[in-house]
C-alpha cells in the first residue's frame, strides 16, 4: 500500500531509532545541567560582575555553552569509541550483529552528501538550541538555590520532545509523510530526535531537511539574541526568580 508515494513499512529500523533518542536525551541533560548550574554559580558568586568589564555578556554565555557541549559530547564520542574498539578486541558478536541487523533492517537506505551535511547542521544548531534554554535556565535565577524550579521547563521541553519521537516511532507514523510527521521533522524542539538520522540514511526529501535545518538555524540565533539580554539584564539582578512577563 502507497502513502504518498511511500511505504508504509519503508522506514529505519525503530531499535536504532530509541538508542539515538536515549543517547541524545541522556547527552543533553546531562550538558543542560552543567551549562544551567555554571551561569547561575557565577551570577551567585558576583564573579561575572567583573568579567563583564571587558567582556560582553553574549560572548560570555556562547562561551560557556559551546564549552559545556564541547566537552559532554567529547565524553561521549570517547565512550562510543572505546566500546567499538571493545567490542572488536574481545568478538562481542551479538553486539555487532544487533547493529548490523538494526542497519539492515532499515529499508531502502539512500545516504547522500548532502542529507549528511544538512543533517550535521540540523544536530549543531539542535544542539545549541537546548543549550541556549538551559543557559537561560541558569540566567534567570539569582541564586544557585532557585535553579531547580527553573530547570523544571527545560525539563519538560526535553521530555516533550524526546517522548514525542518515542511515541511515533513505537507507532510507525513517523515513516508516513503526513502533516504530523513533517511537523516533527521540522518543529526545533521534536526535529532534534528524528530528522538527523532519518536524514542521514535518505529518508525524508532535501527539501524537508532544508526547511528542517533553516528552521533550527533561526531558533538558534533568536535564542542566543533572547539569552544574551537576559543574561546582560540579571546580572545585578538578586531578587525573586525571574518570571516569564
């Protein structure tokens, strides 16, 4: 049976799809805590008082976040790595085979340059996406204390968006191309989980990539925009939590 000009069991193989969402949810709360906890110390501390002397406030956030993401990611390609290397060193078989049968499985796989590349995009600019939110978790709190009620919407946002590619996955939606799917592909906060691998093995058009990684560029540069004047306005701000208004 054709759905627009798809098969409905033409898809990736929903095992690789859960391991990248676990990975990529595990990875971004982990950097979302660090990034949110590090600004919300300095602030605490009043060390960013003197650093903005000469410094300016979104050079500093930017910093802080890229470094932060910088050194998660770089913990976690390590592992990945070494138990690649494991598993080749002591013949994890049935490890290998899983990959080999999750990859397989996927149908029809068409890997293109281009969909490699607007997928990197797409996965960086994602990824300074939920570190600018935890960023402007850190910023709108005076002290280190009030940073858990803060973290709580950055938590949901997570969880919203990694359960919402859960849930069509499991169903299989997400290899129908209808009005839902292409919204996850594209909507920044859902297109993090599904349209980078989806991407990488030729499964949605360059067109929806495109749309998908543009889209991501622009919540990108507003959220750095909306975050660095936040974090400029309460830096000598110690009252209440900050509030939405």
């Amino acid at each position: 049976k054709q759905v627009v000009g798809q098969k409905k069991s033409d898809g990736i193989n929903s095992n690789l799809m859960l391991a990248y969402i676990c990975i990529l949810v595990f990875a971004l709360a982990l950097c979302g805590e660090s990034i949110s906890t590090s600004v919300a110390m300095e602030k605490s501390t009043r060390v960013i008082e003197y650093l903005t002397i000469n410094v300016k406030p979104i050079v500093l956030i930017m910093g802080k976040v890229i470094a932060m993401t910088c050194v998660l990611f770089t913990q976690i390609i390590s592992a990945l790595i070494c138990f690649i290397i494991s598993s080749q060193v002591y013949g994890d078989a049935g490890t290998k085979k899983a990959v080999y049968e999750w990859i397989s499985e996927s149908e029809n796989v068409s890997i293109s340059t281009a969909g490699v590349l607007l997928s990197i995009v797409l996965f960086v600019c994602g990824i300074l996406v939920f570190g600018m939110m935890a960023g402007l978790a850190g910023a709108a709190v005076s002290r280190v204390e009030a940073l858990g009620e803060s973290m709580k919407i950055y938590s949901i946002i997570l969880i919203v968006g990694a359960y919402g590619a859960m849930f069509l996955t499991n169903s299989g939606q997400i290899n129908e191309l209808t009005p839902v799917t292409i919204g996850a592909f594209i909507f920044p906060v859902t297109a993090l989980f599904v349209a980078p691998v989806y991407a990488v093995f030729g499964k949605i058009s360059l067109a929806i990539i495109a749309v998908s990684a543009l889209v991501m560029a622009v919540t990108a540069v507003l959220l750095i925009i909306f975050v660095s004047r936040v974090y400029e306005g309460m830096i000598y701000y110690s009252g209440e939590t900050l509030k939405l208004k």
